[in-house]
C-alpha cells in the first residue's frame, strides 16, 4: 500500500505533468531498469524475512528459550535476513552510483539515488542496533524496552522509505527511457490525429 501511495504521488506530482528534458538511452536504461527492478524484489523479500523474525521472536520467545524448535525457528528467520540484507546493500550501492555517475545531471533520478544511500547507512546502523538491542541485551527482558521499541520501529521505517524511494528510482527510469518517451510521443499524435 505504501509503494502504491508513493507512485500516486509522483504520478500527480507537479513534475510529472511536464516533458522529461533529459532521457536515457535504451542501452543505459535496461541494466538500470533491470536492477531496480531486482532491488526492489530483495527489498520485498527482506521485509517479509524481517517480519517473520519478529513475529516469531514476540511470540516464542529469544534465543535463551529452553525450546530447541523455537531456537532454530528463529535462528532460520534471522540468518537469511541478515544474509539478504548483504545482497539489498550491493544493490542499492550498485544502483544508486550508477544512477549517479551516468545520469547526475537527471535530477529525478539523482535525488532518489542519493537518499538511497543516506538511507542505506542509516539502515545498516539501526539494524546492527536493533541485533545488539534484541538479540543481544535483551534475551532475559520480560518486555521489550524502550530502546527496543524505539529502535525496531525507526528500522521499520527506514526500510519503508529504503523500499518507497526504489519505487520513485524505478517509476523514473522508465519515464526518463526513450523507450517511454517514444510511447508517450505516438500516444500524443494519436489523440492529436483523432481529435
């Protein structure tokens, strides 16, 4: 619902309305377009890796459970989120210094790329927080504390924005392709000629 209300957004937005003054080639814009695409599968992946993480964990228990099964549930839902945030982290740096060295002078693509990687290392930070926070202090909490709370929902938050801003980056490139351009040119003559 989120990815949906953000490309209503720039699909109303102001800017949308106008031309693209810049486009990308075809050639540059399907390895983009092809990896946005991929972040944005990694990024879907890793908040459903994440969710079930801490879904479990409030309803089982940490890892200090004495049930061997929980123990091993919850450690076969944190390792891939961990192991997926290795691989959501190439394709953000991959993507966003490709949309910055070959498109810098495009700004809707320049402006999500670079709060792709703001955003990044925030991300990694509060992630290495809410393992040490969680996972780490507080096995033996009988309810979560406010550093915990604190600290999971603003990783919830950041991987949201993490997720909407690889939506904006992806709706972009497409806008900004000739590919798009050349569909939006023949749809406009279309509708000049019928008229």
């Amino acid at each position: 619902m989120f990815c949906v209300l953000t490309a209503i957004a720039v699909f109303t937005s102001r800017s949308w309305l106008a031309e693209p003054a810049d486009k990308i080639s075809t050639s540059d814009a399907r390895p983009l377009l092809r990896h946005c695409w991929m972040l944005l599968g990694a990024l879907f992946l890793q908040l459903i890796l994440g969710a079930a993480f801490r879904h479990v964990w409030t309803k089982w228990g940490p890892f200090g459970s004495d049930h061997w099964p929980v123990q091993k549930i919850v450690h076969i839902l944190l390792y891939p989120h961990i192991l997926n945030a290795l691989l959501v982290t190439a394709l953000v740096l991959y993507v966003s210094v490709r949309a910055l060295s070959k498109h810098a002078n495009i700004p809707h693509l320049r402006r999500p790329a670079v709060w792709l990687l703001v955003l990044l290392i925030a991300q990694l930070l509060l992630g290495v927080c809410a393992y040490f926070v969680r996972v780490v202090q507080g096995v033996n909490e009988a309810q979560p504390t406010l550093a915990l709370v604190g600290i999971t929902v603003a990783h919830m938050a950041v991987g949201a924005l993490i997720l909407a801003l690889a939506v904006v980056l992806t709706i972009q490139s497409y806008r900004h392709s000739w590919d798009s351009a050349r569909v939006l040119v023949f749809d406009r003559r279309r509708e000049a000629a019928t008229a």
